[in-house]
C-alpha cells in the first residue's frame, strides 16, 4: 500500500483491520493431491472386500510412523499471555512404528524398529500372523500405501509364503482413504507434540 498508494500503516493497525473483518492468523496445512486415476476403482474395491468379510476373515490398514525424540511444535490452547516451553533434549534419537488398524475390532497392532526398511515391515507382518492365528482367521486382507517398502521383493516374498495374506494398495496420493494415517495423527497429536522426554 505504501508503494502503490504512498499509505503507511502500521502493522498493528492492519492486524486490527484484519480482525474485524473476521480474518484469524492460522498455520496452513499440506495436503496431497487425491485425483489418481484408479482412485474410484481402488477404494470402491477395498470398500467391497470389508463389506464381504466373514467372520473369520479379517482387513488391516497399515502405516508407518517416525517417533522423533526431538520434540514437534505445534498450536495449543492455552490461556492468554501465557506460552508453552519445549526445551530440546539435547540430542535427536528416534525409533520408526509399524502398525495396523483393524477395522472390524478396531485394534491397533504395532512393533517397534531402529528405521524404517522393509525389514520393519516384515517384523509386523510375522507379529500380525502370530497375533491373527490361521485357526481363527483364514483370510488377513492388508491395506498399504505405495511406499517402496511395501513393494520390496522381500515383502513381496513374504506374503507369498502366506497366502492367506492378500495385499490391498490404496490410491496414490490418498492418505484419507486409509483410516490408520488418523491414529498416526493421534500419535502426534497426543504424545509427541510439545512432549518434554528425554528418552
């Protein structure tokens, strides 16, 4: 406005104006394009094999998830004049989470690995076969996303070995049609933004 129109404004007013014009001072948030072309078909089938799942079938959607020991800072309600202090721990550590939500209980099942490689993965395929009995459960249907990992030839081979393990890839750029990325978001939410721990 000072260039163009030779105003000077302060930036206190032009917060003040803001306001009143019902404006408020917020973070963006990132999003992901969800416009693949099979997208339509990928989700309407995963949709069709939960709908037909029988009692001793069962459907997994699994994800990863870095827990950074340096802390995440993020909003938080908090009374006013008054901030939240976060101090660093130092040094970064982390440790990589493999999980899965499964749907019809809606149980969480995750291990724990130094990084996140397809050998992360496999620890949680051989958990979720140990956990999911073939007695029980004759069919495991798990939902991933397109990261290499789930693509390796190790994985690949691994869930050869079981066949009564059918993997369901979700659309590309599709976090909102896999309802574990909402538990990693929880994960954030509620244990690693602003946590103050030193392991």
């Amino acid at each position: 406005m000072q260039t163009k129109r030779g105003i000077t404004i302060a930036a206190a007013t032009m917060r003040r104006w803001l306001h009143e014009r019902g404006w408020v001072w917020k973070r963006a948030n990132l999003g992901a394009k969800d416009d693949a072309p099979h997208r339509v078909a990928r989700v309407a089938r995963m949709r069709w094999v939960y709908e037909q799942l029988k009692g001793c079938e069962a459907m997994v959607c699994a994800d990863e998830l870095e827990l950074q020991l340096w802390p995440t800072v993020g909003w938080a309600w908090r009374p006013k004049g008054t901030q939240v202090a976060v101090m660093t721990p130092g040094h970064k550590h982390k440790h990589d989470l493999a999980g899965a939500l499964d749907l019809a209980p809606g149980m969480l099942r995750h291990c724990l690995g130094a990084r996140t490689t397809n050998a992360l993965f496999r620890d949680w395929l051989a958990l979720l076969e140990t956990s999911a009995p073939a007695e029980r459960d004759t069919q495991l249907d798990v939902v991933v996303d397109h990261s290499q990992l789930h693509q390796a030839k190790a994985v690949a081979q691994g869930l050869a070995d079981d066949p009564r393990v059918r993997r369901l890839l979700l659309p590309p750029y599709g976090p909102r049609a896999n309802p574990m990325e909402r538990a990693c978001g929880d994960v954030h939410d509620c244990c690693t933004r602003h946590q103050r721990r030193n392991r």
